[in-house]
C-alpha cells in the first residue's frame, strides 16, 4: 500500500543452509541460485573436499558430496515459487551427479537448461591434461509450465544484429514474411494463405491491388504453396512495417514480402539467450576477485562475477525474491542491489553463509575475518553503504 516502507533489498542469516532453510515460508522466492562445494579435494576460504565423510575413494567422496546437496535441493523446492526456478553452480566434478540429484528432485522434465559459463576464458594452466575454462550452470524450473523465467536478456542484443537503416535513421534486418515451417501451409492454416500486393521499386505491400503492384502468395523454396506469419488484420494495422522485394533464388527470380524487424520496437527487444555464457559477456573469475577487491579486498579465491547474477536476474520479473543459500562473498546480493539501480526493480535477496572458518593463513584469514559469513556480511553492509537499498541481519 502506498506509503508502506519497502523492504530492504538484501536480508543476511549467518546459519548452517539446511537449519535456515527449514525455518522460511513455503513458496516465498521466485529465484534461488546455489554455488555449493565443488568437491575439488582443494581448501580455499572454506572446506572443498567429502573424501572423509563417507567411505574412501572416488564413490564414496562422490556418494558424500550427493548426502550433502539433495537435501538442501529438497528444501530450496519447498521454498520455491510455483511459477519459480533455480540454478546452481558447478564443474566437473559433481555435474554429472548434481544433474542426476536435481532430476530426482526436480524431476527431469523441468531442467530448462545445462549452460556452459566460461569464467576462466585463459584456461587452468596448472595440474595435466586439458586448460580448463568453463564450468556449468544447471537451470530448472519448480514447474516448466508454469515457469515465469524469460530465457532472454536484452543485453544480448546487439547493433549488428540490425544492419539495415531506414531514412529516419532507425535500424533494422529484413525477416521474410513467409512462414518457413511447412508444418504451416494451406492445409494447416488456411487463414493465413492468401494474396498481398506489392510493388518491388518503391517496396509498398497492401492488401488490395494499387498501381505498380503485382500479386504475390508465399511459397516454399520449392514452389509449393506456404502461408504468411501475420494475418490479414495484422497486415492491414502493420503495412508500413512490410517492404516487397526482388530476390533472386534457385527457381530464378521472384517477388517476396518481407518485414522490417526494427531494433527498438514498441516495448523493447530481447534475444534469446546461448547455453554458452562467455567471460566477454558476464565476467571471469579475475573481474569477480576485482570487484570484491574494491569493496573489501583480496579476501576469496574464486568468487563469481556480479554479470553472471545479473543475467540470471534479468531472465526473472524486476521484483523477483531471490535466494542465495551458499552465499559465499555475497555476489547475488551486490548482483541485485547493481539491477535496482540500473532498471528501478524491486527485487530482494537473502543470502545465508555458514560461519565455516577460513581456512588459517588465506588471504581472509589475514585481513582477520574467522568465518565466511564474516565476508558475506561485511561485502553486503559494503554493498548498501555504496548503492543504497540497505541491508536486514537476521538471526538463524
């Protein structure tokens, strides 16, 4: 209601996840996003290894590692919108055991994507075999048909794309208004299979004969009868987004329509998003510990770039409740209060780190934070200092 205070954008629990998570409401995020233990066998700020958790060996460090995510997965679903998603963080260690978790717990009909994040675009140069530059991104809806994620980010959308240019200096590509599937033809939508006129020199299109006009239908590459994408009414309300065209194909040459695709429409532009997220794109590992470094210092080994957050963020509503429960440096947090600022969102977000020591001698250790919640919370009152929105602590 007007006049009510809003909420602060970034809450902060310091807590064991599975303990914080048994205490929210049901469905009360739209998004949550999980970068847990990789399972590396290596310490940086925290612990990274299940090898002793559960037997010896490979199968029991993976059967260790799975007895520590499903139930946090479990209890990230009961917190979930309907109409919510989740994504998780990962390498190749556990992907292929963190996929199979996930379509237990999820179920695999709701994995909406495996993106490949190329936080590493130089390589591991360390240790044999392959540079490694990649790790992944596991994506599922709570429900695919309810799902309100929009795998589509206007960021992507470039000048390029559009390398035409109008006489009032719009850009634009041409898109044949021909439909190219011929699962669509007279058969099947017979509606949209009918006669347009148009003339090739001055490129207007009608629907009712005019002088210099010729008659076109569409048809397929092989001459066979196809149908327009629009519609008669849609024609008649878009004509001047509509140009008619000489073109030359492998029958020889003929009259087509085509539209203008501008690159500002009414509303907006958005293109859809790759499964391959490059560094040039969201950052890398080396920009993320630059960012962290400004506001704290070099005091995490491998935090995530706030642009791989703010694409996730921008595939969700501008007021989404987001939840980050391996909260780590506290990159959704800042990632959130960033999108604030830039679109005027309203999204929240409540990260929740463990007071897990660092590990003795890290660079965390020495600028004298004990635990890595420590680093969550002073990154998070940094983050609120500088970009406003506030910060709510809250006990576990």
């Amino acid at each position: 209601m007007p006049g009510e205070p809003r909420p602060a954008w970034n809450a902060f629990v310091e807590g064991d996840n599975l303990d914080v998570l048994a205490t929210l409401a049901p469905e009360s995020f739209d998004l949550a996003y999980l970068d847990p233990p990789y399972n590396t066998g290596n310490d940086f700020a925290y612990r990274d290894d299940f090898r002793g958790a559960r037997g010896a060996g490979a199968e029991g460090r993976h059967a260790a590692w799975v007895a520590f995510i499903e139930p946090r997965l479990e209890a990230v679903r009961r917190v979930l919108a309907p109409t919510g998603a989740v994504a998780v963080s990962i390498d190749d260690h556990e992907v292929a055991h963190l996929r199979l978790a996930m379509d237990r717990v999820f179920g695999e009909q709701n994995l909406l994507a495996q993106v490949v994040v190329n936080l590493n675009p130089k390589g591991r140069q360390l240790g044999r075999g392959f540079a490694t530059s990649h790790e992944y991104l596991l994506v599922y809806a709570r429900d695919a048909e309810r799902c309100v994620l929009d795998a589509s980010s206007a960021s992507t959308v470039v000048e390029s794309d559009f390398p035409l240019l109008a006489e009032d200096g719009r850009r634009y590509r041409r898109l044949p208004l021909r439909n190219t599937n011929k699962r669509f033809n007279p058969m099947t939508a017979p509606t949209l299979h009918f006669e347009l006129w148009g003339d090739p020199v001055s490129g207007r299109v009608a629907l009712e004969p005019f002088p210099g006009a010729v008659a076109v239908v569409p048809v397929f590459g092989d001459g066979t009868p196809a149908v327009w994408r629009w519609s008669r009414p849609r024609v008649a309300e878009r004509a001047d987004d509509l140009e008619c065209r000489l073109v030359r194909g492998a029958r020889g040459e003929r009259v087509d329509v085509y539209q203008r695709d501008w690159r500002h429409p009414v509303g907006g532009r958005r293109k859809k998003l790759r499964t391959i997220w490059l560094a040039e794109e969201i950052g890398s590992t080396d920009t993320a510990v630059a960012e962290l470094k400004e506001i704290l210092g070099h005091v995490f080994e491998s935090p995530k770039p706030t642009g791989l957050l703010r694409r996730l963020l921008d595939t969700m509503p501008d007021d989404a409740r987001v939840l980050d429960c391996f909260a780590g440096s506290g990159t959704t947090g800042h990632a959130v209060a960033l999108a604030n600022l830039a679109d005027g969102g309203r999204r929240t977000c409540l990260s929740v780190n463990s007071a897990e020591p660092t590990r003795p001698g890290s660079n965390a250790a020495r600028a004298g934070y004990a635990c890595v919640a420590d680093i969550t919370r002073a990154r998070l009152r940094a983050v609120a200092e500088q970009l406003g929105g506030g910060l709510e602590e809250r006990e576990s």
